[in-house]
C-alpha cells in the first residue's frame, strides 16, 4: 500500500463560487482522495497545487484545518443570502481522513447553527457518523445527502474505485439516514461508456437503490477534462485496452458525443420510471441534462459513435 500524507493547510475562505453547474455555492474542506476512483473530475483540481493528477490525487491530500471557523464568519456575513451550498463536489468530505480531523463535521455543525441548506456527495459510510447532526439541520432546512453508485458489480467496483467501501455498505447507511429523517438517494455517477452504460448495469443500481429505500435517483454521463482524460485513458488502456481507441474518437474534448448522451438520458428516465423514481428528483443537484423519453429500440449495448 503506498503511502500517504496529509498537509495541514488553513484556507483563507471556504464558500466557494462556482460557474454552470445547479449549484452557486460550494465547500471542500479536503483537496486529493485517497478513494482513488480512477474517473475522478477532481483530479485536475490537484494541478492548482503543483501536484499530479495521478498518485499525488491519491496519495498527498490537503486538509484545510480552519475551514469551519472560517466558514462560520463567511456565514454571519450581511451579504451571505443563506443560498444552497454543496459539500464534497471536488473530493469526498468523507474520505479517510475524516475519521481523524473531523472537518466536515465541523463543517455541518456552522450550517447548522446557521440553518443554511446543503446538499452532500459521498461514497463512504462514515457519514452514519454524523446522523446527529445532519437529522437536527433537517429539521431546519432543506438537505439531501446523495451516495455515489456507479455500480453494484462488486468485481467491477473494486477495479473502478480501489479505494471506497463495498457500494452495498453504502446502500445499508443511505437507508438509515433516510429512516431517521434524513432525505438520500442515489447518483450513478459518472456512466461509464462501454463499461456500465448497459441497461442492465443501470437497472441493477437503480434496483438496489430502489430496494433500499432510496429517495431520490439520478445520473450522469462520464466526462473527461484536460488532467482527467490522460489518467482515465492510462487506466482504461490497461484494464479495458480494447475500448481505448473507442474513447480516443469519442473525448476529443471533455464531453461524449450529444448523440450518446441524449440516447443515454432516454434510457435513464425510462430505468427511473420503471421503479418509481420522479423524474425531476435531481436536476437541481446533478448536472446532465434530460431530454423527454422516445421511443427506442430495445438494446443492451448503446449504438452510438464511440
């Protein structure tokens, strides 16, 4: 196992402004994962500190020690309107590291005390942690706390995500906090062309999320910015060599062809109807964007340029 270290950092403001995606407002009390999901977008935030993409991400992770107590000043602030804010959208706010500098929960405590809405994104279960205080800010405002899936294929996962817990560890917390008042779901994020972009392998998260009380279900298409792109196609290289060149005319950019991500919107509403989910549960947290359902041929595999 490699070794990783964690620098201390203060930081000098913790609501971040963000620009095209649902939310204004963002905090990532952490830079780098040791999660090392090998799809990550956050990885080309790592290049703002001089280091990789690759094993740096993974292995040399920032921890911004004076984020709540920064954050709590940003929040008394005159001009502060209370506005929605996203936990973990660059790197989990539950990762490893958690457990010892218990950032987040800091964190969750100031928007707490200041009643201010938040939507989080994680894969781990140590958020079940953090039940006590994520039910009492519920209780004062809107939160929703959504588990990244990307697949229930327990071989597939752990090549994918070498580093997050089991995704049905994931699914067994998501019911509990849903059961003591805490609304969470469920993103299948990002879809994976070639990989889990089956019906099938949609279906069976969606299924999984579903038997597990999930209160909400979306997903997302893969994207690949500049940083992100080389590690991902090192990766697919060497596990799935034989959908490289597939990628290679398909991400000339950051962005899969409009075609496949239309097609694959279509099939993704149809597998959220099929078990209950409405169809507008996360437009306002996830970013793809949905095109109304039409008719298709049935197929297992998506016929499109890639």
């Amino acid at each position: 196992m490699r070794r990783v270290e964690y620098r201390e950092i203060e930081c000098k403001s913790a609501l971040n402004r963000v620009h095209g995606m649902p939310f204004k407002w963002s905090l990532n009390p952490y830079r780098g994962c040791v999660h090392a999901c090998h799809y990550c977008y956050a990885r080309a935030s790592h290049r703002y500190y001089d280091l990789n993409t690759d094993e740096d991400f993974e292995t040399k992770i920032l921890v911004k020690v004076n984020f709540a107590e920064v954050l709590r000043r940003e929040l008394r602030r005159p001009s502060w309107a209370g506005e929605q804010v996203a936990l973990g959208t660059v790197t989990d706010c539950y990762q490893p590291a958690e457990g010892r500098y218990r950032v987040t929960r800091a964190t969750l405590e100031a928007l707490r005390d200041g009643a201010n809405p938040v939507g989080m994104v994680t894969k781990s279960p140590l958020v079940l942690r953090d039940l006590d205080v994520l039910a009492e800010l519920s209780r004062l405002t809107d939160v929703r706390v959504f588990f990244t899936v990307t697949t229930v294929d327990l071989a597939l996962w752990r090549t994918l995500e070498p580093g997050t817990a089991n995704p049905f560890k994931r699914l067994g917390v998501m019911r509990e906090l849903n059961q003591a008042g805490v609304p969470a779901g469920v993103l299948l994020a990002p879809i994976l062309p070639g990989i889990t972009d089956a019906a099938q392998s949609i279906d069976a998260v969606a299924r999984a999320a579903a038997e597990h009380g999930a209160a909400f279900f979306g997903a997302t298409a893969l994207r690949l910015a500049p940083g992100v792109k080389e590690h991902y196609f090192g990766f697919i290289a060497a596990s799935f060599p034989g959908l490289l060149p597939r990628y290679e005319r398909a991400y000339p950019l950051t962005y899969a062809p409009r075609p496949y991500t239309d097609a694959l919107d279509r099939r993704i509403d149809r597998i959220r109807a099929r078990y209950g989910f409405a169809e507008d549960s996360m437009r306002h947290y996830a970013s793809s964007t949905r095109t109304p359902a039409q008719p298709t041929r049935p197929s297992n595999q998506l016929a499109l340029p890639l």
